[in-house]
C-alpha cells in the first residue's frame, strides 16, 4: 500500500510532488505538481484534470526519492482505497 502525506499548511520542499484532489461537478478530480526551487515555476502535470486514482499512479512515476503530500480542497475526503495517508 502506497503512503503519501497530509499537505502542511506552508510550504512543502523544492522536489517533492504535490497532489491536489478537488471537486468537478459530482466527480473528484486532481493533478501532480511537482514544486520548484524559489524563482521558478512549479511544474503541473497533466494538463487536464484526471481521477484520483490516475493521479497517484502519475505521481509514484515521477516521485523518485521525493515525498508525495496530498492537498485535500473543497471538503473532499480522504478515500483508504487511495493509499495510507500520514498527518
């Protein structure tokens, strides 16, 4: 089971990979932020909103050595099927 980390409120490390989970209409949707060194943009990937579970696969491709933290926004709730979330 994969682990990712509850997103603190200030600011998380230049490397690490953010995903955030929103609300579409009645759907939850998310995208993969990777943060950047200060001074440059972050880089968000896809472009287009995906599905929770499609989000976490992109990031576990991309995540190397880096944390994952999960932004929960919009009164979306934490699904165990997703993973282990850590606080």
């Amino acid at each position: 089971m994969h682990e990712y980390i509850s997103h603190p409120a200030g600011a998380v490390p230049p490397g690490s990979l953010v995903v955030k989970l929103y609300r579409s209409g009645n759907q939850i949707r998310g995208y993969v932020r990777k943060v950047a060194d200060i001074g440059q943009d972050d880089a968000i990937f896809p472009g287009e909103e995906m599905e929770p579970e499609a989000a976490f696969k992109l990031a576990e491709t991309h995540r190397g050595h880096a944390p994952i933290f999960v932004d929960l926004v919009e009164d979306v709730v934490w699904d165990p099927s997703w993973g282990r979330l850590r606080h």
